[in-house]
C-alpha cells in the first residue's frame, strides 16, 4: 500500500511539475511577446519622432514667440513699465541730438566740439536694485531722525 501511495504521489508530482513547467513556459513566451511588441513600438515610436520633430519644434517656436509677444502686451501695459521706457528712451535721446548737433558742426565746417554719445547699458534689474536701495536709504535716514527726534526729546526732559 505504501507504494502504491509513493508511486500516486509521485505521479501526481510529475504531473504538477508538468503543468508548473507548461505555465512556466507559457509566462516566458508571453513576457517574450510583450518585450517583442514593446520593441516594435519603440522603433516605431523614434521613426514617428525622427519624422515629426521639425514640425513639432516649429509650432513650438511659433508659440514661444505669440507667448514672448503676449508677455511684451502686458508688461507694456503695467504703468511702473511706461515710466521706466520713458526714462531709458531719454538715453536714445540723447543720442539722436549729438548726432544732429555734430551733423550741424561737420556741415557748417566747424571743428567738432560736441561730445560723442556715451553709449551705456544698464538692465530693469540694476535699475530696480538702485532705486530699491536709493528708497531704503531714505527709509533708514527717516528712522535714523526718529531715533534722534525721540534721544533729543528724552534727554530734554520731554518723554521718549
């Protein structure tokens, strides 16, 4: 009887090991078709972007600029913009009446003496810096009178 029962156990065992390796196999052939299909896609995904990417770059170009160009609306628009545009233009300005004058000079024949442009750069960020500082030093030197309007009133026998 205990080998009958050996011998069903291990007929049941290689009928279970049978049916673990078919499965078995069946998973590595799926997950090999599935690596097979992925590959595919991928080739055919690069071909798709070989073949597209110029007129994927130019629509973008051409929506950075409509952006650049909706951003330059709205900052024209902001009042603190105009006023800075006012006062960079002066530095154009300036420009344009050395010229003339120094166009005046060289045609009437006289020796020039007007100077020449200085041309300088500067950027909304130093400007934005300069004046920020130039306003907190005003700030401060306020404070610095309280300081002293409150040590004065004190030390007169007023209160602080």
């Amino acid at each position: 009887m205990t080998d009958v029962k050996l011998q069903k156990a291990r007929e049941a065992h290689a009928k279970a090991q049978q049916v673990l390796e078919d499965l078995e196999a069946a998973e590595a052939a799926k997950a090999a078709t599935l690596a097979a299909e992925r590959d595919a896609r991928e080739i055919e995904y690069a071909h798709r972007v070989k073949e597209t990417w110029r007129a994927e770059e130019e629509a973008n170009s051409e929506a950075e600029k409509a952006a650049r160009a909706r951003f330059y609306e709205l900052v024209a628009e902001e009042p603190w913009f105009v006023a800075f545009a006012e006062y960079r233009a002066h530095r154009f300005k300036r420009g344009h009446i050395l010229n003339a004058a120094q166009g005046a000079q060289s045609r009437l024949g006289e020796t020039a003496t007007v100077p020449e442009n200085r041309i300088y750069d500067a950027t909304i960020a130093e400007d934005i810096i300069n004046a920020a500082e130039q306003r907190a030093g005003e700030i401060a030197a306020d404070f610095a009178d309280e300081l002293d309007a409150k040590r004065e009133a004190y030390v007169s026998g007023g209160e602080a």
